[in-house]
C-alpha cells in the first residue's frame, strides 16, 4: 500500500520539471526572505504591484523564449524596447489618427526590426547573437539620430497610458491583463499548433526538421519578428507607465529577460522549455530585484547579486552534458 | 600544393582586414585638412590600439568558437582600478600595474572556470559575469575620478623619436609577447582544433579544457591591457556602462572585420587588430567629411551590420542544402 503510494507520488514528481519545480521554489524562498525583512512585503497590494512589474519583463521574455527555443538568441531587445516606446510616442503628436495608431506603429516597428534579425539568420545564415547585436547598434543609431542625443519630448497617449496602469478588470492592473493575453497566446502557439511544434523540432536538430518538410527558414523569421513585436510592445507599455520614452531604457530588460527564460528551464541550446517556466524565472527576477532594492542595496551591489545569482542558478541546473 | 599557398590560404582573412585598413587609411588622411603628419597619427593610433587591445582579446576566444560577452566590463573594471593604483612612487606605480594586469587575466579565468568546468553556454554565462565586473567597477568609481602616473601615461601615448606612436610599439610589444608564442605553442594549435570541431579535437586527445582555459584568462589579460591603456589616456577611471557594451560590440565588429570566423577555429588576433583599426578609422571618417557626430553611431552600426553580412557570400559556394544547418 505505502509502496503504491510512494510511486503515485514519485510519478507525480517526474512530471514536473526540476528546473521549474526549482525555480518555483526559489519564489517561495525569496517570498519568506522578504517577509521576514518587512512586513509590507507579504502584503497583497505589493504583491500586485510586483506582478505589474514583472509583467513588462513577462512579456518581452515571451518573445525571448521563442528565440531560445530555436536555438537562437536575440541581442537587440534593449533597443527595439526602447524603438517601440520611441516611435509610439512618436506618432502621438500627429492628431487623432497618431492617437489611434501610436500602439500599432510602435509594435510594427518592432516586427520589422525582428524581421530583419529573421532574414539574416534564416536566410542568410548569420549566427543570430552578431546579426542581432548589429541591428541593435542600428536601431540605436536611428534613435540617436531621431531623438538629437536627447530624451524626446513626446508623452504617450491615453490609450497608452490606460494600457499600462488603467484598470478593465478592478484590482487587477491592465498591464498584467496584457500579460495573459500574451502568455495565453504564447502557450496556445507553442503547444497547439504546428508552427509551435515546428520551433521546438529546429531547436532540437534544424537540420532533421527540414528533412521532415518544415520550412524552417520561414518558420524562424516569423519568430524572430514576433519576437521584436512582443519586446516593442514591452516597451509600448512602458512608456505608457513612465508616460514617456527615453534613451537607454531597454537596456535593463536583455539580461533579466535571458535569464527568466533560462531560469526558468529553457534550454539555451533550444529545443526544451515550457512557458510556465518562463512565468517563474520572470517572478523570480522580479522578486530578486524587489527584495534588493526594498533592502536599498546600491546599484553595484544589486549587479553583482544579479550576476552572481544567475550563475548560481545555471550552475544549479544549466549544465551542459559532460563531453565522452 | 606549395607550402606558401597553404599559408596564404590560412591567412587570407588577415589580409583582407589589412587590405581594409590601408584602404580606410588612405582615404582617411586624403580627406583630413591637416594631411599626413605625425600627430594625426599618434592621435588615430592611440584611439585603434585601444580597441585592438579588446578585439584581440575577443578573438582568441572566438578562435576557440566562444564568445566572451563580458570583454567591455573588464575593459571597464580595469580601467576603475588602475585610476586608484597605477599612481604613487615608481614602485607603487610597477605594483600597481602588475595588480591591474593580473585583476584582468583573473577576470577571464573567471569566465573561463565558468564556461568550461561549469559547462555553461558562453553567451549567458559571460552576460551574467559581465554585469558582476561591472557592479565592480561601479563600487570601484561610482562617479568618475581617481588619477594615473602621468609620467608613464604620457610616455605610452606619446611619440618615440618625435614620430612613433609609443602606444602602437606597445601594441606591438603585446603581440610579440603574448599572440606569437601562444598561436605557436601547443596549447596555441589546440585552441584552433577546439574551434574547427571540439569532438575531433577531443577524439584526438588534444587538450581541450588547458586551451579554452588559457584562452579565456589571456582574453582578460589583453582586455586588462585595454583598460590600462584607456587610463592612461583619459587620466581617470569611469565605470561607463554604455562604453563598456560598446566596447564589447565593437570587439564583436572588429573580430569579424578582420575575418577571424565566428564559428571558430579560424583567423587570428592580427587580423582583429587590423578589423579594429579599420572599424575605428571608418568610424572617423565623418569626422574628416564633416558630418554631424549624432549619425556616427547609426554609421557604425550599418558598417557592422554589412561587414556581418558580407559573411553570407560563403552560401553560394555550398552545393548541398544541409550544409545551412552547420
């Protein structure tokens, strides 16, 4: 009888990924740290607070996690977040049509910047951590030009504004909202359908994926546009939350938004993750960055912890297979 | 075949960067009002050897097929520490820098443990040690200051016999010293065995932890050589973060200009040196056409972003389809 039950609970166990299971803990840990540190932690306004934070990050590492599913990685996040908040903002100032388009033009730009890092992994074979580092300088120089050096003046519209920090369901902040339309989104491309078979079939052999008849080339380009249309809206959001755009304010979203996705499982060789993992490694992120700066740790203290920890964790269970 | 053609064939991507370099020269000192005199090239040699420093750095451990995502910050970190040591009495001054020297080879010993004991993917790993050097740096010099020797700065970034740039016989000397004997030494052939097929080297018994090691910490020896440079020639140190990333992309951009491929085993820090003098002159030239400096991040960027995709010409010479999947 114990027998039984022993192995109904260890088959139990085996279906929950340890890396998830893992990070899963570490939020609890983090949670008790906090709470014995102050109060306020534990309590529910903050909680929601937190996830409003984290949604931001949540939804630019949805993009993420397709990359590192492909085997890929993208490079150009800091700038397509700060592009989307830049060009959104932009069009504002052009009336009620700019009003209405601001959200759209913002994404698709994102979408063409992603398109263009697609292109030349897929089909011009370039390693995807350079070609997305080279249009992120790009996209920077484009800024720099349009902005003169300086943070524009344009501020977000409404729309933009009520997106981020309004209200549609009460007490739940809509920028979370946004966050589990994406999420839901994502787990229903990756899971039901056969594009998002077909990301995790190249993640694991692109080569035995192209035999089976995917176009993978094709297949990879649209992730990576997606990819630069979920970070653009990122930073839609968060210029709806600043209510304007600034220089330089992706570039806190790359680390944390690679680290959430391998944090939480993903395989950064491709082919293995789940999005639950990535709603982890994003909370996990989140609470890490609250409980340091609730703590008034210094900016150099809170980077060397970040990194720090994430090479823990990697260590943890990051590992590659040792070589025979 | 002959010998020689084996050689040349080996090399031809160095002499490709050469080739760029000499070409981006000319056109550069055609075009400055001052023309050709030796002050404008103490001032050019001064700004390349920087980044050659780190795109050498970068290339030994590309050569191995890594990547090295952290090179800026500990160009960045050693610059913050030199601004407090490197100063003081000529004892002080020769501490200092071997203290300097050795934080940097550190640093990328670091990365290396982390990379190859570890068996982590180098590009997280190196972002995540990155951001540790860099909240070093930060603690180090959280507004820029400190100061340096000026003696010894002024003698390496100065002129040797009124028109050598001492900072170009430095670089010199740093490859005399530390890229000739490695890329001859065993350990040297074994970090491009490494680099064309790590299951063949392994199979073969070359030593592949030794070479990737050594690789990593000499990839922050050289960046730590950087960083000393940069105090030398700003007289302070500053814990940049934009500069630090910069640098990092950079050494990226002028590892590929000089034709050291990023799938590894193939190249050498030479031709990163001239990718890096090339990158830099390319990025002065609308200095002397007379642009406005806000386009020169988004020329650069577009020079980095056609110099990636020269690389895809190598497609049309693949025969077989399966060959895209490397």
């Amino acid at each position: 009888m114990n027998a039984i039950l022993d192995s109904q609970i260890f088959r139990l166990l085996r279906r929950f990924d340890p890396a998830v299971t893992t990070a899963f803990g570490c939020i609890l840990l983090l949670l008790v740290v906090g709470g014995t540190y102050s109060s306020n932690f534990l309590s529910p306004e903050y909680l929601l607070q937190q996830l409003k934070v984290a949604s931001f990050l949540g939804i630019i590492a949805t993009g993420m996690m397709m990359i590192i599913l492909l085997g890929q990685i993208d490079l150009s996040v800091p700038w397509v977040v700060t592009v989307g908040a830049m060009m959104s903002c932009a069009v504002v100032g052009h009336g009620t049509v700019g009003a209405i388009l601001a959200i759209p033009f913002g994404i698709l730009c994102g979408v063409a910047i992603g398109l263009v890092n697609g292109f030349g992994v897929a089909y011009l074979r370039i390693p995807s951590m350079i070609i997305t580092l080279a249009t992120n300088a790009v996209a920077q120089g484009l800024m720099v030009v349009y902005t003169g050096g300086f943070s524009p003046q344009d501020s977000a519209s409404p729309a933009m504004r009520y997106l981020a920090t309004g209200f549609v369901i009460p007490g739940l902040p809509n920028s979370v909202v946004c966050w589990a339309i994406v999420g839901a989104l994502a787990v229903f491309l990756l899971t039901r359908t056969t594009f998002g078979r077909a990301i995790y079939g190249i993640g694991n052999r692109e080569r035995a994926a192209y035999l089976s008849g995917i176009n993978t080339r094709r297949i990879v380009m649209t992730a990576f546009g997606i990819s630069g249309g979920l970070a653009a809206l990122g930073g839609v959001l968060l210029a709806g939350y600043a209510s304007k755009a600034a220089q330089s304010m992706g570039d806190a979203y790359l680390l944390p938004a690679i680290a959430a996705v391998v944090l939480g499982g993903t395989s950064i060789l491709g082919g293995r993750g789940s999005y639950l993992g990535t709603v982890a490694g994003v909370m996990l992120i989140t609470l890490l960055q609250s409980i340091l700066s609730v703590m008034q740790m210094p900016e150099f203290g809170r980077q060397i912890i970040y990194g720090v920890v994430i090479i823990a964790m990697l260590l943890l269970y990051g590992r590659e297979k040792l070589q025979r | 075949m002959k010998d020689w053609r084996f050689w040349f064939a080996e090399q031809r991507g160095t002499f490709m960067a050469i080739a760029i370099f000499l070409m981006m020269f000319v056109i550069y000192i055609s075009n400055h009002p001052a023309g050709f005199n030796a002050n404008i090239v103490q001032t050019a040699s001064n700004k390349g050897v920087l980044l050659a420093f780190v795109a050498m750095a970068q290339a030994l451990v590309v050569i191995t097929s890594g990547i090295d995502l952290s090179i800026g910050m500990i160009f960045t970190l050693t610059n913050c520490l030199a601004s407090w040591l490197v100063t003081g009495s000529p004892l002080q001054v020769a501490i200092g820098v071997v203290v300097v020297l050795f934080v940097g080879a550190l640093c990328g010993a670091i990365n290396g443990a982390v990379v190859i004991y570890g068996r982590l993917q180098p590009i997280v790993a190196t972002i995540a040690t990155g951001a540790i050097y860099y909240g070093i740096a930060l603690a180090l010099r959280p507004t820029p200051g400190g100061t340096v020797d000026e003696i010894l700065a002024d003698a390496l970034t100065g002129k040797l016999f009124g028109f050598i740039p001492a900072s170009l016989v430095a670089l010199l000397v740093v490859v005399l010293v530390v890229w000739i004997p490695f890329s001859r030494s065993v350990t040297g052939r074994a970090a491009y065995a490494v680099g064309s097929s790590e299951q063949a080297a392994f199979m073969s018994g070359v030593p592949i932890k030794r070479a990737k090691f050594i690789t990593y910490t000499l990839a922050g020896l050289l960046a730590g050589i950087g960083g000393l440079f940069l105090t030398f020639f700003t007289y302070t140190g500053e814990a940049a973060y934009a500069s630090g990333n910069a640098y990092t992309l950079f050494s990226i951009a002028s590892v590929v200009l000089g034709g050291v491929s990023l799938m590894g085993g193939r190249g050498s820090a030479i031709g990163a040196i001239f990718g890096a003098l090339a990158f830099r002159t390319i990025g002065d030239l609308l200095f002397v056409f007379d642009f406005d400096p806000l386009w020169q991040p988004l020329f650069q960027g577009v020079v980095l972003l056609l110099a990636v995709s020269l690389s895809a010409f190598g497609l049309l010479r693949i025969r077989n389809r399966l060959e895209w999947f490397g």
